[in-house]
C-alpha cells in the first residue's frame, strides 16, 4: 500500500474522531493491524476495505483513490449548519483549531473530551469518557488507560503488547498470566522468558539491596560515604552479567556496562583527581559504543535469518 493511501486511512479515522483502538474493536482486528495499514506496512483486505468506507460514509473509490478530508469536512459543516441551527449549541462547546489543507490540531467538546494531535510528531492525544489514549503512530507505540484496563503496546524491534485484564489476569506478548507476580517470576525485565534457571536465579536475586546494605556498611565503618556511592554503578553491571549468562548476547553486555564503566570513570577524575579535562572525552565515546553495539545486533539478526 502506498503512503498515499495510507495517509488518508489516518486522515479519515481522525475526522471520525476514532482511536487506532477503538476503530480495530469496530472492525474486529488488533490495534497493530490498524497501525500497520497507516504506515503503510500491510494493506487491508477486501472485506475491512468495505467495512472502513461504510464506516466513514465514503465510496470505496473515495477511500482507495481520495478527496481531501479537510474539505469533506469544510462542506459537511457548512451544510450541517446551514441545515439545522441546533449545531450551534454543540459548537459553543467545543473549541477546534484547524489549518487549512491540515487536520486538526486540537479539539475540545463535552461529548468527546480533549483530542490533540501533532502531524509534525505523529504524536495524539486523547482523553475522553471512555479513558486516556495516547499514540506514536511513526514509532508505532500507544497506551490505553481506561475501565477495561491498561493497554501498552510498542510494535519497534524487542517491542512488547501488555494488556490487564478484567478479571485481573495480565497478557504480555499474548501469553496470560495469573497476576503480575507470575508475570515477574517467569520473565525477567525485558519481557522474555528465561533461558537457564541460573539465569533466573541471578536477575532475581535482590542486588540492589545488597548495593545499599553495602553502601551503608562501608559508610558506617570507614566513613566513605561519597566514594561509596560509586557502589550504584554495580547495579546496571550485574544485570547485564545476568543477561548475558542467560543469552549470551556480548553485544548486550557490552551495551550495558561500557556506559556504566564510562560515566563511573569521568566521576572518579573528576571528582576524586580534579581531573575533569580531558576526561570527559570518554563521554562522547558512550553513544558510539551502542550505535556500534546495535549495528552489530542487526547484522547478527539478518545473517540468522539469511
């Protein structure tokens, strides 16, 4: 599906007043299909097709090939207007910025509540009766607070989907657990299930405890409360060691501690040597590490999948 067509499948749900979620539940699909027509990732099939131009009161003509919503709109207010004087009512409760030839940026009713949206980031936000919803349509990321529950889902790389439930139950990824504790004891803090039970021991171990009770021991005894605080930095280390016995991903490891080791090493000259210059060059290094770091990720993904 071209960006075109795909663009005016956002225009139209939006002049519909519509969420990515609540269109999907008026068309019986998941909201990440929704999401993946409007980037053009994936096409609706025939039967959504009709059920989306019924929906928005459009030919299947005007929906693939397309007027411009705007003045859809523009016509539609002024013949509503022109038509009944009751529409005046519901306007002087409702506050709607537009730009000409672009959608609108926000709107305020009793009857929907507050809709703001932002073209530039692709960013909207709603809150209204039925709950609080917020989008990233170009990062494919949304939340759902509202009676039915919390609803999280990211569709980037390592994303993940977290619904709860009514009856109390948490779905993560489309696996349902108990309650969160389960959830919390058979996957660790990526959202994935663990691959050795000494990798679970150790992510599940309390260590940042440990840090404290340390903290305070070192800081009792010898008095070296400031230096001690250099005991955090072991934190993000041991749970990248944890992953790493569990996965075996060293670009993971390397990802996780290097940043650590950096910021822990321009602390110390800085503040222990007085040395800050030129030590802070080692801060410039961190995102180039990751970006190295990632790259090697992907490279790694796509000769698996070769």
């Amino acid at each position: 599906m071209d960006l075109a067509m795909a663009q005016r499948l956002v225009d139209r749900r939006k002049a519909a007043g519509l969420s990515q979620e609540a269109l999907a539940a008026q068309l019986g699909v998941s909201r990440q299909a929704v999401s993946k027509w409007e980037r053009s990732e994936s096409s609706p099939d025939t039967d959504n097709l009709i059920a989306l131009a019924a929906l928005y009161g459009v030919s299947l003509d005007e929906l693939l090939y397309g007027e411009a919503v705007c003045d859809i709109d523009d016509s539609a207010d002024s013949d509503s207007s022109a038509d009944n004087l009751d529409e005046t009512e519901e306007t002087e409760t409702s506050t709607e910025h537009t730009n000409c030839g672009d959608k609108p940026l926000v709107d305020i009713s009793l009857a929907h509540g507050i809709h703001v949206i932002d073209p530039n980031k692709g960013e909207e936000v709603h809150v209204g009766w039925n709950g609080i919803h917020v989008a990233n349509e170009r990062k494919g990321e949304e939340v759902h607070v509202g009676p039915g529950g919390i609803h999280v889902d990211t569709l980037e790389d390592d994303g993940h989907s977290v619904h709860t439930n009514a009856d109390g139950t948490v779905t993560i990824d489309g696996e349902t657990f108990a309650s969160w504790k389960e959830a919390h004891d058979k996957l660790d803090h990526h959202g994935k299930h663990f691959h050795t039970k000494f990798g679970r021991a150790w992510n599940k171990f309390p260590f940042p405890a440990l840090v404290a009770l340390a903290y305070l021991a070192f800081g009792i005894i010898y008095g070296t409360w400031a230096m001690g605080l250099f005991l955090v930095f072991l934190i993000p280390v041991y749970y990248a060691l944890g992953d790493f016995i569990d996965r075996r991903h060293l670009s993971k490891l390397i990802d996780a501690i290097y940043p650590a080791a950096a910021i822990a090493w321009f602390l110390y000259m800085w503040l222990c040597l007085g040395q800050p210059h030129p030590a802070w060059v080692i801060l410039i290094t961190i995102p180039v590490v990751k970006a190295l770091m990632r790259w090697c990720r992907k490279q790694w993904k796509h000769r698996k999948q070769a």
